[in-house]
C-alpha cells in the first residue's frame, strides 16, 4: 500500500523527497489501514460474550455514537452520529458492544444507507430483540469539498425492524427520544 500512495503523490507531480513528504507514503498506508481496521473485525470479537440475560422488554436506546467512515465512490470521509434502538426479548447486549457494532460497520468503505442497515440488522441477529431503530446523521466530505461543496448538508438515514416498523407507537417513542438528544 505504500508504494501504491507513493504513486498516487508522484502522479500529482510532487516531489517524494522533499521532507515534508519522505515519508508520507508509509504514514498514509498505516492511516488508511486504521481508517478501514473494519475489515479485519469479526462480530465474535465485537462482541465479546457481552450478551445478559435480562427482564427487561422497554426501550434501550444509545444515542450520539460517534462515527467516522469513508465513501466508497470517492474515498473521501463522511463523519457523523448513530442512534441505535432496540427492544429487549430476556437478552441485552454490553453497552460498549452497541458502540463497537457502529464503529465495525463505519471503519470500511461504505455508503451511508447500507452502513444503517447493517447496524440494525446485526443489533436484531445478536440479540433477538423484537425491533430494533437506527438512526444515522452525517455530513460528507465528498459533498463539502468537492462537486457541490454544500458546507452545512446533512444526511439522514434511519433502519426500523420489527416492532420499530409495525408500532407507530415505538418509532413514535424512538424518534421523540432522539430528537432531544
């Protein structure tokens, strides 16, 4: 990988041997390697054994998980926060673990609207819950630095499984508690 940003910081006509730069190429790989890490995530290590058994059957909700992921059709980072949601059915899952599944998701190429679908979808396989929400709120670089460059656009996207797409009363309840966040 370092030879391949080697080239890429060539190909824009900069010199590799000026000192700012000598080293550029290996810093870069390392950054793109931990900016990606998610691939080398498997959701047994997220998660750890960190599922209880428990009563309780209302509404866990973490909210204002940060998130930072990199669009898949411009390399360029978007940066955000997850609202994650979901009912218990006698199991709950680590607190951190809810954090640890957005960062998974979040540190590989990604659009945004697949990122929110995965989260809710792996939260419901994990823990059997009866609905679960996710709520993504983002701004990207690809549309803030280049192509348009609408510096104050955010984008929305939200996954509601089970009870949270057939109760209007859940994603009601969801939805009232993430807007005061």
């Amino acid at each position: 990988m370092k030879e391949h940003f080697a080239e890429i910081i060539s190909s824009i006509g900069e010199d590799l041997n000026r000192p700012g730069l000598q080293d550029t190429p290996e810093r870069a790989a390392k950054a793109f390697k931990y900016l990606t890490r998610g691939y080398n995530q498997t959701l047994e290590e997220v998660i750890n054994g960190a599922l209880f058994p428990s009563d309780s059957n209302e509404m866990v909700v973490v909210q204002n998980i940060e998130l930072y992921s990199m669009c898949e059709h411009h390399l360029l980072p978007f940066i955000g926060r997850a609202h994650v949601a979901y009912i218990p059915t006698g199991k709950v899952l680590g607190l951190s673990k809810v954090a640890r599944i957005v960062d998974m998701f979040a540190r590989r190429l990604q659009i945004q609207e697949q990122l929110t679908t995965q989260i809710a979808r792996t939260v419901q396989e994990v823990t059997d819950a009866r609905g679960v929400g996710v709520i993504i709120e983002a701004k990207h670089m690809c549309m803030m630095m280049r192509g348009v460059e609408k510096q104050n656009s955010v984008m929305k996207t939200s996954s509601m499984l089970g009870s949270f797409r057939e109760s209007q009363a859940t994603r009601s309840e969801f939805l009232a508690l993430v807007a005061n966040s």
